[in-house]
C-alpha cells in the first residue's frame, strides 16, 4: 500500500489468517477435504470483510475513505489468496448492487519498517472485527490506534475530527518533503474549519515562501491576523517575509506600527529600529539606511527599561532574538555602533545573570594542570564560518591542552563529528543557554573561543558574559562583536591593513601568515559538461559564488565593462547571487544586454560545485567582502583568482591566501586594475595557464599544516602569562 493512497480517512482491520492457506479452496469449491474449523475461519474472514465493507461501502464520506487491510505477516503466495478472497467479497457485494467505487481499499502487504511507520502515522482508526490476530492486536503501536466500532462509523462528530487531524497530518507530511507544495490544500482546508489555529497560518506561509510564492506567504500571515489579531507571532513573521520579499520600506514602516500595537514587545522593538536590508538597489540607499540604524540604535539604548524582572525578561527576550549581521555588508567601519549594542547586550545579560559576569582564575595555573580550551558555536557543523577553524582542534597538543567543544545549534553531520573527535569533551546544548552557560562554568576553562560572533543572536548573548578567563573571537563572522567580554579578536597578519586595531573594540591578535589550515580539500575528476551548467564550450567563463548581500551596487559596472572587452564572456553566479535588475541596468548602460552574459545558479551539490570550478576560466572575488572558503575552493581548483583587497579584515581574505602563497599577479590595487587582470586572464591564454600552474605547485602550504595551531597555542600561553 503506497502513501499515496491514503486518504482524509484511513481505517485498517487486522484479520486472522491462520487458515488462510486452506481456506481459499473452502471457500472456492467447498471441498470436503477442509475441516469445519477451517471452513468456520474462513467464513469469518468472509463475514468480516463483508460486514465492514458493506459499511464502508454506503458511507456518506466514502470518497474521502481507505480500508487498510493488514497482511504484512504473509506470504507472496499467501498474499494472492488474502487478495482473492478481497475479490470475491467486493464481487458478491456487487452483485447485491452495494459495491460503490469511491471507496478506496486494499491490502497493505509486505511493508518495511520505515514503511510501515509512515503508513501507521496517517491511520485514523482500527475497526474490530470477529476474526481479529489476537497477538498483533495487543502490540504496544496497535493499542494505540483509536478504536471505531461499525455501527459508530457514521457519526459525523467522530468523522469530522479525524477528518482535521489527517489534513493536519498530510499537511506536516509534505511540508517536510522533497515536494512541500503538496501541503498546500491540507493546510488550506484545515484553516478554513480552524481558522483560529495560529500555527498552521505559520506552517502554510512557510510552504509558500519554500516554493517561491512570496505573495501567498505574505496574504497567508496577512489572512491569520485578520482572524487572531492578537496573535504576535503572526505579526513577526508578516515583517520577516516583507523583508525576505526585499520589501524592505513595507517590512519597516509594518514593524514600527506593531510596535505601537504591542509597546512591551521587546522582539518588534528590534526590528523597528534595526532592521536592515539583504540587498540594496543604489549606494545611496546605505547611507539612508545606515542612518535609520544609527537612529534607532540610540533610540533604542533609550527606550529599554531592565528596572523591573519583567522588563529584564523582556529585553532578554528582545536580545535573544536579534544579530546585526547585515550591518557588516555595508563596508563601513562598524565599530562604534557595534560598540553600543555591545554594550546594550551586556548590560541586559548582566541584570539577568548577575552570578556570570564576575572575572575568573585561570585554573591552569593553579592547579599545574593541561590548559583548558573552549569552543562555542550554533555551527559546529559543515558551515564555512567555523570549518576554517577545524584544524586549530585538529593539530592541538593535547600534552599542554585539552580541548572543549560546546555545540548549540541544531544540525549534525560529518563536520560536527569530526568536531567531537578533535574534543576531549564534546558537548550538544541546543535550545538552553543556561545548561550552556552552567556547563561552561562547571568545566573551569582557561580560554574560551567563538569562532563567530554576530550569526547567531544566542551565541552572541552566551558571549555577553563572563564565561572564561580570556575570552576570544575568532573571524567566521569577521566583524568587531563590540562585547566589553570579549577580550581578543583572533585575525590574521597577512589580512588585517595597518590600522586594524581601528575597527575593533578587542585587542587585535595579528596570528602569522593567515591563522588558520584549512583541511584539504579532495578535488575528483570532471563529470560534469558546461552544458549541463548553461554553459557554452567557447566562452571565457567567469564565476562569482557570493551570497547576494556580498554585492554591493557600487561595483556592479565591473561586470558589464569585462562583458564589453571580452566579448564571449560569460558570468556564473551562484546562489542566485548578485541582483539581475541591478545587473541588467549597468549593462544596459555600455549598451549590452545582462541576459547575453550572465548565468545564474542555485546551490550546487558539491560534486558539481568542484566540477563547476574545474570547468571555469577565472575566479571573480568580490570587493568590500571577500571570500574565504569559497577562495580556498577555486584554490584547490587551481583557478586564478582576481581579488582587490578592502579596506577592513572582512575584504582581504583572498588577498591573505595568495600572498601566502605567493601568486600575487592577480591581485589589484584597484577597480580599474582589477579589470585590467580579469581581461587580460581572458584574452592572454599562456599567462591564465601559468598563473593555473603557479596555483597548483604552491598551494599545499595552506591545507593541513599544523604551524596555524601551534601560533594559535603559543598566543593562548603568552595571554596566560600576562594574567600570572
């Protein structure tokens, strides 16, 4: 019995069939040769399905019904002969005229466990019937199973709500799989029986914005709230999916009027003055929007009372809530108004965990024991920002230190365990800062690392106390976290400028080289065409694998005057990347259409990522914010990168990796040399092929050497030392 077969209403019976090998030719022939026990089985077997069938057969509701007939336990053999007496019995009904085809039934057969457990998950009701398998009837997952006896089949009351329950459970089935638009009409017709479930106008915006119908999500949330007005949750979500449509004046102008409506909502408070957009249309937008934060920030430092309990819980609430992570995409100097929410979270986390911000002992010292260090993330797990600094665990010298890992979020792969292996202790703490914070205490650490701060709202908060000795952060997020705990920023000598100590309220730690080893990365042979990507086999291909907020409006003309020298060019973007109507205007603007040039990708597999790189010409970094796995990635490719450091950490990471290693021609003082190089990989095929060459004998040096964590540990003695 497929899933698909189901239906709003799902009733199984679970005859006995332990004569079912001999009943068939009873039944059949009426043989003299079977006992009169056997012929009483089968007649029961008989009567049973004809008792129930006729039921179901004459109900009101049948289109919306299936009967489940329970033989996991038999044979194949056997099987055909439970499928014939089914025959036989819907063919005597039929020829009392009682047969009605809009009722679905059929025999569930030989079901997996994983089979089985879906299955059972979206049945209703179990009929009892005479002939019941008395053993399996008993078994814990059966007696579970609601009971509906056939003379109360008809009730309407009891029809109806089981009717809800499976378009609740159809609807949370798809919602989850590989094709969640199925999900729609479940969720869809159980809001119009319920329209006062808050959740499931949650659960049906969700399924729109997965598909990509941003306007249906919107009016989803829009409909709920017209029906549960006091539903804050609908009201929050109403501002995310504006903002996630790049409606961003609609997202903001609606989160200050539900600011209004719930004033002690410390979350809309957040929004209201914070929010920033993902992608701007005009530099000058920046600015407008730079401004609104500036202002808000101050407002909100203002409007925050943390006298009372309930208001300390509630700007708890608030903080716990909110990052500043799109600040950062603006390239500015972020440090003053880093500074000031810095401050606002600390000083929140101090009023309501006043026993956590005291200054701690270094145990190490003490005691004469190993150093302790910790790490603390959400994404201790396959997530660029931390896999950088996988080996920093990897290479530890566990005869001086020992390693403490403390995983929050949610997610577990291969990364995470790796994680685990590299730790003496690993934890996993998701959704409890306490528990977080209390195991942190309990393990008396001597340094405690971030290896981001300013992704996840939690981290940053767990970060706002006093957990360590020395506190750092490391650059997954390489952006000043404006904390007064944090004591030291973890960067690079080969990416920070001269005046790096600028943008940081920590002391800089200018680690040698590039601070880190990434692990290598294993490159397989080619499978992949340039047609299978939208490719043509002569163009001189281009790729830019940014995340959209890392374009900025300011350097968009780039693209199109490489376009207009190098006229068979063409752009692979991935994610979806850069703004099409923003491209499309500066390529319009040298007299050349974007469609003609530029292609654009979801996220790839990492089969056909690597396949990707292999197939492309030249890595185009972006400016203000570069890349930093995604360069160490076309590195491993032996692709030439064209990289124009900025003018903070955050935009010199390319820059880092290929002084490292020392292919530095393709390095750009500026926009216009950046150009220059981009064309001249394009058209000087001998120069492209000898900057591949020069890629490919250098690069090791950056994967899988221990020299990053040994610089790393003698940092963590020298800091030590100091507090003696």
């Amino acid at each position: 019995m497929l899933i698909n077969e189901l239906r709003d209403i799902n009733f199984i019976i679970f005859p006995d069939w332990s004569n079912l090998e001999t009943a068939m030719p009873s039944l059949r022939e009426a043989t003299p040769t079977a006992s009169f026990s056997t012929r009483r089985s089968a007649n029961a077997n008989a009567e049973d399905l004809t008792n129930v069938l006729k039921t179901l057969f004459t109900h009101p509701a049948r289109q919306d019904i299936t009967l489940l007939i329970d033989t996991q336990s038999l044979s194949d053999e056997l099987q055909d002969n439970a499928n014939s007496l089914l025959f036989e019995t819907v063919l005597k009904l039929s020829l009392e005229e009682i047969v009605c085809e809009d009722l679905n039934v059929g025999l569930t057969g030989q079901l997996t466990i994983q089979e089985w457990s879906v299955i059972k998950s979206f049945i209703n009701f179990r009929i009892p019937i005479n002939n019941e398998d008395g053993y399996i009837i008993q078994q814990p997952e059966i007696v579970k199973i609601p009971i509906c006896d056939l003379a109360e089949i008809c009730q309407q009351t009891a029809y109806e709500a089981a009717r809800l329950e499976s378009w609740q459970r159809w609807g949370d089935y798809f919602a989850d799989s590989e094709s969640p638009e199925n999900g729609i009409p479940y969720y869809s017709k159980y809001l119009s029986r319920c329209p006062q479930q808050i959740d499931y106008y949650l659960k049906l915006s969700n399924i729109f914005y997965k598909t990509g119908q941003m306007q249906e999500a919107i009016e989803t949330l829009q409909n709920g709230i017209s029906r549960c007005p006091q539903a804050e949750e609908l009201y929050f979500w109403l501002i995310i999916r504006f903002k996630q449509s790049h409606k961003y004046l609609e997202a903001r102008n609606f989160a200050q009027q539900v600011t209004d409506k719930f004033p002690e909502n410390y979350i809309f408070k957040m929004l209201s003055h914070l929010m920033l957009p993902e992608i701007y249309h005009t530099p000058d937008e920046i600015d407008t929007y730079r401004a609104w934060f500036q202002h808000g920030l101050e407002k909100l430092s203002q409007e925050i009372r943390i006298k009372s309990l309930d208001e300390q819980k509630k700007a708890l609430t608030g903080i716990m809530n909110h990052t500043n992570f799109f600040l950062a995409y603006q390239a500015k100097n972020d440090v003053l108004l880093q500074q000031k929410y810095g401050q606002l979270v600390y000083q929140t986390m101090a009023i309501n965990y006043p026993q956590w911000i005291q200054e701690r002992p270094i145990y190490s010292i003490k005691s004469n024991q190993r150093i302790k260090i910790g790490y603390l993330s959400y994404f201790l797990c396959g997530w660029s920002g931390t896999v950088l600094f996988l080996n920093w665990l990897k290479y530890a010298d566990n005869q001086n230190f020992e390693i403490y890992s403390y995983h929050i979020g949610h997610q577990i792969d291969a990364a995470t365990q790796l994680f685990q292996s590299y730790s003496t202790k690993f934890y996993h703490l998701p959704n409890n800062l306490e528990q977080v914070c209390q195991q942190v205490i309990d393990d008396n650490l001597d340094v405690l690392i971030f290896p981001e701060l300013g992704m996840d709202a939690t981290t940053l908060c767990i970060a706002g106390l006093r957990l360590a000795p020395i506190q750092c952060m490391a650059w997954g997020q390489p952006v000043t976290s404006g904390l007064p705990t944090i004591d030291y920023f973890l960067s690079s000598e080969l990416m920070e400028p001269v005046n790096g100590q600028d943008h940081y309220t920590e002391k800089l730690v200018r680690l040698p080289g590039v601070g880190i080893s990434y692990p290598t990365i294993k490159v397989d042979s080619i499978r992949r065409n340039r047609l299978f990507f939208g490719l043509r086999d002569d163009a001189i291909v281009y790729i830019s694998s940014q995340a959209g907020y890392k374009y900025l409006p300011q350097h968009d003309y780039i693209y199109a005057e490489i376009a207009r020298q190098v006229p068979n060019a063409q752009f692979m973007f991935l994610r979806s990347g850069i703004s099409q109507e923003r491209l499309q205007r500066v390529f319009a603007a040298v007299g050349l259409d974007s469609l003609d040039y530029c292609v654009f990708s979801p996220v790839l597999p990492r089969e056909d990522y690597f396949d990707l790189l292999s197939l492309a010409d030249i890595y185009l970094d972006t400016f203000d914010w570069a890349g930093g796995n995604t360069t160490l990635d076309a590195i491993a490719c032996h692709l030439p990168i064209v990289t124009c450091p900025g003018e903070f950490m955050r935009g010199r990471h390319s820059y880092g990796f290929l002084q490292t290693i020392g292919v530095t021609e393709t390095i750009a003082d500026d926009a216009s040399q950046y150009i220059k190089i981009a064309v001249r990989l394009a058209v000087d095929i001998d120069w492209r092929s000898s900057v591949r060459e020069a890629l490919k004998l250098s690069s090791k040096v950056l994967f899988d050497n221990p020299t990053a964590t040994q610089n790393l540990e003698a940092f963590i003695k020298q800091a030590i030392a100091l507090r003696k």
